[in-house]
C-alpha cells in the first residue's frame, strides 16, 4: 500500500500515522492559567529534542488550554507518565472548560515546582521545569495554516526522585514508563530494556 497522507480520505479505518509512529513519549503538561488555576493535559505529542542547552516540544491540534497558559504565562512543566498513574493520565485527557483543574479531577496532589510557578505531580518521578520559547505554527495543504502548532519550552530544572537513581544511573525500568500507540485508547508500558554498543 502507498498513499499521500495530505489526502483527505485514508485508505484505512483511522489516520495510520498514530500507529506508525510508536512508541510515543506522553508530555504530561502542567500549566497555570491567569487567574492561577493549575491546567494538566497529556499530549502523544511530545519529544525532547536538544540536551544541551535542554529543550522539549508538545504539539496538539488547536490552541487548547496547555498552550494558551505557557504562551501568557512563559513556563509549563512536564511529569513523568508511569505505570501507577495512568488511570490519572487518562483522566486529565478529558475535553473540560478553562475553569476546571484537571489535578483535582483526577484526585491528583502537586508539588511546587523550584524555577517556575506551575506545579509538578507529585507523584510522578520525573518531571520537567520548563520555559516557554517559542510556539511555530505549521504549514497545512494548499498553502493554508495547519491546526498543530509546535510549542518549545527550554528544560530549566529537573527533578528525579531518589528511588529512581540506582549507582548514578537514572532507572525507571520498576516505574514503567507509558507511551502512546496508535488509535484512540492504546497504550504501552517499557518494562524491557536490552543494551547495544555503538559501532567506532
């Protein structure tokens, strides 16, 4: 099978790029809205994409709350999606008003951040304190703007929580990281890590 994925009309059930591009990291994105009500939505998304200075990027389609608060506020953070919170996760991906806390939704606690005013999930073992860069607004077909725009935060504190730090070594392997497939509800955990050295 071959086709041109600008088409309108796919060739199978669903848009096959979701299921193509997999695993996908879930931006967990922690954001304070102006009257300082805490935003959190997970976003398929997501990706690191420098280390040093540190930056990552969530993506959605639609200027949703996440990006409307990093855009006026200049910070957002980044959790950890792991095995025990994903039932949480699944939660704050509901469609809800500006004026709903998706954390409280969830029966989420959160912590202070360090560098930025939105908080972290406490409970998550990693998290990304981040601030805001730039958003870059997608090119569509024919010449029309896309609905995806890219938002890029600048990584500037990291928290890691003691028991995942064995020997020096980050190791989330106990903590099961969950990353998103394609479709609408499929999911996967890493539970299996196998080493490879690299040639030269």
């Amino acid at each position: 099978m071959y086709f041109d994925p600008r088409n309108k009309e796919y060739p199978l059930k669903n848009d096959p790029l979701t299921s193509l591009v997999v695993p996908r990291p879930i931006g967990w994105i922690s954001t304070l809205t102006r009257s300082g009500l805490v935003n959190l939505a997970p976003y398929s998304f997501f990706n690191a994409v420098a280390s040093r200075p540190p930056f990552v990027m969530f993506a959605s389609a639609g200027r949703k709350h996440s990006q409307i608060n990093a855009e006026e506020s200049g910070e957002f953070v980044h959790s950890l999606v792991v095995w025990d919170l994903r039932e949480e996760m699944n939660i704050t991906s509901a469609d809800v008003g500006p004026d709903i806390s998706e954390p409280e939704l969830a029966g989420l606690e959160m912590a202070p951040s360090i560098a930025v005013k939105p908080p972290r999930v406490k409970q998550s073992p990693v998290a990304f304190e981040c601030k805001y860069v730039k958003t870059v607004d997608l090119p569509g077909t024919d010449s029309k703007l896309s609905s995806y725009s890219i938002v890029i935060g600048e990584v500037v504190g990291i928290y890691i929580a003691d028991d995942v730090i064995v020997d020096g070594r980050v190791d989330l392997l106990a903590k099961r990281p969950v990353a998103r497939l394609g479709g609408l509800d499929q999911y996967t955990s890493v539970d299996t890590i196998f080493k490879m050295r690299r040639p030269g």
